[in-house]
C-alpha cells in the first residue's frame, strides 16, 4: 500500500510546479500567438494549432473524417437511377432515386472526376483524375470490371452515340484522349486548351466540346485568352479552337436541345488593375459565354452578376429538355442562377453588335435573362436533369448530399443525403470558408477564384500601387511547413497571411473571426495536398534525361572545372523535400517597377504545372527562367551550360514530384548529395 500513499506528494509537487510556472508559461504563450497571428487578442486555444493540424496519425483519425465530396453526377435513362462521383471519398454512388438512398457505394481510383453511362445504360465511365484512368463500372453487379489508360489527369467525359468511343479530357496534359471501346485503347491524341476539364457532345453527335480554365500562354502582363475546343467526331479531329477574350476558368458547357446555341460558364478577371478595384466591381466578374453554331455565328460573353451582388465560381450549366430554362450552380454563393433562355436570345436579337460586346463588362444587364436564384447548401457544382425537365439535382459538395429543385416552382423540394460524416470537423469547416465568397466585398470571389483546386490560376495580380509589384499568384497544395508567405516574405504564418492582410488587400471587407480564420488555417494546413506527379515521373524512376538533369541540379562544379559557390548552387536554395530553404533571397529578377526586396525562395513540388514562373510571371516557361532573366547567373550559375543541359535540367525540374514522397523516401536526396559532390 505504501507506493500507492507516493501518489499524493507528486500530485502536490506537480500541482506546485505548475502554479509557480503558469505566470511566464502564460506570458510565453501570449507572445508565441501574438506571432504567429501578427494581433495581441487572438485566444490562447493551443489545440486549435497543436491538435486539430496534426496531419497524420492517430490524432489525426479521431479528429478528422473522410468525406465523400460529391462533385458530378448523372442519371439512367430512366431517372430512377443516379450515379454520384464521390471526389474525397474515391467511389461512385449508385443513388436510387425514388426512395433517396444510396444502394451501392463502388470503389474506384484516386480523386474521381466525371461518369459517364453509355445508352443503353449498362456501364458507366468514371474518370479517375490522381490516378491516369478510367473505370468501367458493369451497372448490373455495380463493380469496376475494366480499367482504360488515358493521358494524365483524366477530368470530363463524353461518349459517342453508338457508344463505340469515348472521349476524355486530359487535365493536366492539357488534350483529349480518344478510346476506343471496342478495342479498349486509345485511338489517338489530340491537343486542348490550357487545363481542360469539361466535355460535352452536341445533340447531334457531330461534336464534342472542351472547355478549358487557364489562359493560353499570352504575352506577359496581357489579358487571359483561354480556349474551348471542337473536336468532330466523324473525322475525330479538332476542327476548332473558339477564343474566349478577357476570360478563363471555363469549367463547363451545354447545349440548347436544338443544338443552335452552346452557353459555357465562365470567370472575366480585371488582374491587371489594381486590386482596390475591388469595391467598384472591377476584381472579377462570373458570368456564360455564348457561342451561335451556325454560319458567320458569334460569341458573345455576359455576366450574371449584380451592381451589388456577385455570384461567384460559376461550376456546371444544365438546360431543360424544352430549351427554355438554363440553371448554373454559382459555388462560391451557394446559389443556382436560373436563366430565361427566349428573353436571352431576345436580348441578344435587339441588341447591337457594338452594345453586346460592350455588355460583357455590363453588370445591370442580367436582369434582362436571369428569372430568380435559389439557394443551396455549401458548395454546389455538378447538376443533372431529369428526362422530363421536372427535377433538377444538384451535388451539395460540401453537404455530401443532393439537393432536389422543382424547375416549375423554382423551390427546392428535398434532399438526397450520401451518408457522409455527420460531424463537421475544423478542417472541413475551414474548407467551406476556403470556396465560400461570403467575406470578399460583395461576394465578389472565394479563395477558390483565384486557387482553384487548391492550386493557383496562371495569372498575376496589381496588388499594390498602379503597375508596382506585379505578383504571380503561388500554389497552396503542401505549403504549410513552407513559412515565410507571399513573395516579399512578410507574413510568417498562415494565420496572418489570411488574417488582416487578407481583407487589407484583397477582401476590402471584414476579416475572418478568430475560430473561422483557425478552421481556415486547419484546411490549408492538413486538408490540401500536393498531386501526384504521373505526367513526367510516374513511377519514380527517371528518365535519362532527368538523370542527367539532377546531375546538373546536385552539381558543385561548372562546365570549366570551377567549384560554384555554396550559396549559388541549386540543391542550397531548393533542398528536399519542399526543394526551398525557406530563406529570403536577391535572385536579381526585380522589375523596375518593383520596390527593393528581397524574395521568399518557392518550393518546386511539381513545379511543372505552375507556369507562369518568377515572382511576377514574367517568365512563361522554366527555360526563360536562365535564358532570359538570369544574366548574371544570381539566380544559380547556368551561363556555362549547353543547351542539351538546360533541357536535361528542366526535365529533371518537371519531375520533382510532391513533398510527401521525398519525407518518405529520404535516401533519395541524401543518394543525390552523396552521388553529386
């Protein structure tokens, strides 16, 4: 019993202990937050930063919950069955509609995308997105039975009308893979625009239309210019390429039942103004982009916002069987925009060339075709129709569920609930602030807007002052062991660089409340990760050519025998596994129109898709980087080499994969200094 009676004198000792330190342990934790949140009120909550971030482990399990994230959806020829691609949870849904539940849940690949059904509704096609394939669903046993290799970065889906080819659009690959599925391979290959994602084919079977979301390559500091592609399905070659002027971020496209009109959604960044443009509207406006499809046919581009009301994140468009009602699940809102299809054409029938042009930048003008907006849970994007035009439904995917709306009254009538997670964790809570636009002046844009799919859009930003620091917007994906933040480094965490400097420079509004601002901090931190890097180093074996690059990028010595000081060698600024120091660096690429700075040194995880490059975008490619703006070889000694090996060492740059990997395997960077020195 003795040990037992030690019990008391340690708790005495350990209740005394605590006493006395709990004045400075106080004070050290007042100033350690006053820090990293840049404000002297932030709450002393230790938990919200040392257990609700916690990215892995057991922690992590009990605190955080796998979603389903519903993103696309579509129904059997019928209606009485529903097919939901679930992008977090890796399944698609077998929902039957009548009773409202889910019936089968089938696995698939990794971050799903789009379903398609062929016609006579006996299997379905979903695109896996992280994963470079397609599943082939047999509906009778609800199980994957096939799988087809694409280009990478599978996303929208269209299927030919007797059912003999599929038609896929390539995300990251920025083309079209053409399957053949009688042969079950790929046919051929054709180019896209930047970053596709949707796929559509007209009602006549003739062509199939690809919407894209970043801009083509432009001459720097110019308005994006961003492409939808027309591939013919006879010849199954692109027979078109329809520019969009002043826009980007084209997710979707519908056609009207007769085939006469397409209608895309669409994003008109105003980047190159100031960002206090913002209070007057001009930040960035969402509306469709109309295309006639006939001889001498126009485009034309019109908003759905308001003077004071924006209706951010315009996703998918879906059009009633009688051509008269187009819906857009407008997700940075959580509202559907409703279009009046004959006052639209109306519209455009009376108007001048001239004014319609003008009418793109007009945002008075949606009064003229838009009926009502109804609104919705959080983050609504994928929609799909009934075949009698009554019911529209639309995938809440940040609900796990389906809202069901009557398209005669206009209301929303039900739910369909997908039986995700009930409890709604911090990091989910931070994800729906992240695609919400409710705390920008007006809901002019959500973080999404500018970071879609947690990435970053291709574009530079007037943040400050008329022309001065022009700023290329950076990735989010894996950047929360990467501090300092922005390019100028001022911001030491997360938290202040979405904190007050969020709604100084881009919100013009309030900023977050404390317990949003640390749920949005949780999301950036363990909810967003970096992609993996299938399209130039899918199976973690390099090239020759990325050999020889990593040679260069591990080198200490110049092509003349002399050694490259430490400091400028690639390996000392961009080390594994996030390839930065976290240092500030004079890489000698200051505009002139740039105030004096030094820069915050960017991770290189795929770096492959985050063209434009540099703090301003001024450089379109990786090789302009060193052949452009490098002269004094400040930005690593590069001036020696031959042109083979600047190939050789963007190749190598292009397949620096995500963070992960390299935490995981960490014999892979010391393998590179040992071999390299």
């Amino acid at each position: 019993m003795k040990k037992y009676y030690l019990i008391i004198p340690i708790i005495g000792i350990l209740y005394l202990a605590g006493h006395l330190i709990s004045k400075p342990a106080k004070k050290w934790a007042r100033a350690h937050v006053n820090y990293i949140t840049e404000v002297d009120d932030h709450p002393l909550n230790c938990l919200n930063c040392h257990l609700y971030e916690k990215e892995e482990g057991p922690i992590y399990k009990i605190l955080n919950r796998q979603y389903i994230s519903p993103l696309n959806l579509t129904l059997s020829k019928e209606g009485n069955k529903m097919y939901v691609v679930g992008q977090e949870g890796n399944v698609l849904l077998e929902v039957d509609v009548t009773s409202g539940k889910v019936i089968h849940k089938i696995k698939v690949g990794e971050h799903p995308h789009s379903v398609v059904l062929n016609s006579n509704n006996t299997l379905a096609y979903v695109s896996n997105q992280w994963s470079d394939y397609i599943s082939v669903i047999d509906l009778g046993t609800s199980k994957e039975i096939d799988s087809l290799k694409t280009g990478n970065g599978p996303a929208g889906l269209a299927i030919s009308n007797d059912n003999n080819y599929l038609y896929v659009v390539n995300s990251f690959s920025s083309d079209i893979s053409v399957l053949d599925l009688n042969l079950k391979k790929e046919k051929k290959r054709l180019a896209a625009g930047n970053n596709p994602t949707c796929a559509k084919i007209s009602p006549d079977g003739n062509n199939v239309f690809v919407t894209s979301r970043r801009t083509l390559p432009m001459p720097y500091n110019t308005p994006p210019m961003t492409e939808l592609t027309v591939l013919n399905t006879n010849s199954q070659y692109v027979t078109d390429r329809i520019i969009f002027e002043k826009a980007y971020v084209m997710e979707n496209v519908a056609f009207t039942p007769s085939g006469d009109l397409a209608i895309a959604t669409l994003i008109r960044p105003k980047n190159l103004i100031p960002s206090i443009q913002v209070e007057k509207g001009w930040m960035m406006n969402h509306g469709i982009g109309i295309i006639e499809r006939k001889e001498g046919g126009r485009i034309f581009q019109f908003l759905l916002d308001e003077p004071n009301a924006y209706y951010s994140d315009p996703f998918d468009i879906a059009i009633t069987p009688d051509g008269k009602k187009a819906f857009i699940s407008n997700a940075g809102v959580n509202v559907i925009s409703v279009i009046d299809i004959d006052s639209l054409r109306d519209f455009i029938a009376n108007t001048s060339e001239d004014s319609l042009k003008m009418y793109a930048n007009h945002l008075g003008i949606s009064s003229k075709y838009v009926i009502t907006r109804i609104a919705t849970g959080a983050n609504p994007k994928g929609l799909s129709l009934s075949p009698d035009g009554k019911l529209l439904y639309v995938a809440e995917r940040l609900e796990d569920r389906i809202a069901i709306i009557n398209t005669d009254n206009l209301e929303v009538s039900g739910h369909i609930d997908l039986k995700g997670p009930s409890k709604i964790t911090m990091s989910r809570r931070g994800r729906r602030l992240f695609n919400n636009a409710g705390r920008t002046f007006e809901n002019q844009y959500s973080c999404y807007t500018c970071h879609p799919d947690a990435h970053e859009d291709g574009l530079v930003y007037n943040m400050a002052a008329i022309g001065r620091n022009i700023t290329n917007v950076q990735t989010l994906r894996d950047i929360g062991d990467t501090p300092p933040f922005k390019w100028n480094g001022k911001n030491q965490s997360i938290h202040k660089q979405d904190g007050m400097r969020f709604s100084k420079y881009l919100t013009r509004t309030e900023s977050f409340n404390y317990d949003d601002l640390d749920a949005l901090v949780c999301y950036i931190r363990t909810g967003i990760k970096d992609i993996p890097n299938l399209m130039y180093n899918p199976d973690e074996n390099l090239t020759p050519a990325q050999q020889r690059g990593k040679a260069i990028f591990y080198r200490t010595h110049d092509n003349f025998g002399n050694e490259i000081p430490a400091s400028n060698r690639c390996y000392t600024c961009h080390p594994p596994p996030y390839f930065t120091n976290l240092q500030m660096a004079d890489v000698g690429t200051l505009a002139a129109t740039d105030d004096s700075m030094l820069f915050d040194t960017p991770q290189l995880n795929n770096i492959f898709a985050s063209s434009p490059y540099l703090h301003d975008g001024s450089a379109p490619t990786l090789e302009e980087i060193w052949t452009k703006f490098n002269p004094e070889d400040k930005h690593g000694v590069a001036n020696d080499m031959l042109k083979d090996q600047l190939n050789d060492l963007v190749e190598y740059l292009k397949s620096i994969r995500e963070a992960d990997y390299y935490v995981e395997n960490p014999e892979t960077a010391s393998d590179s200094l040992l071999s390299y020195h």
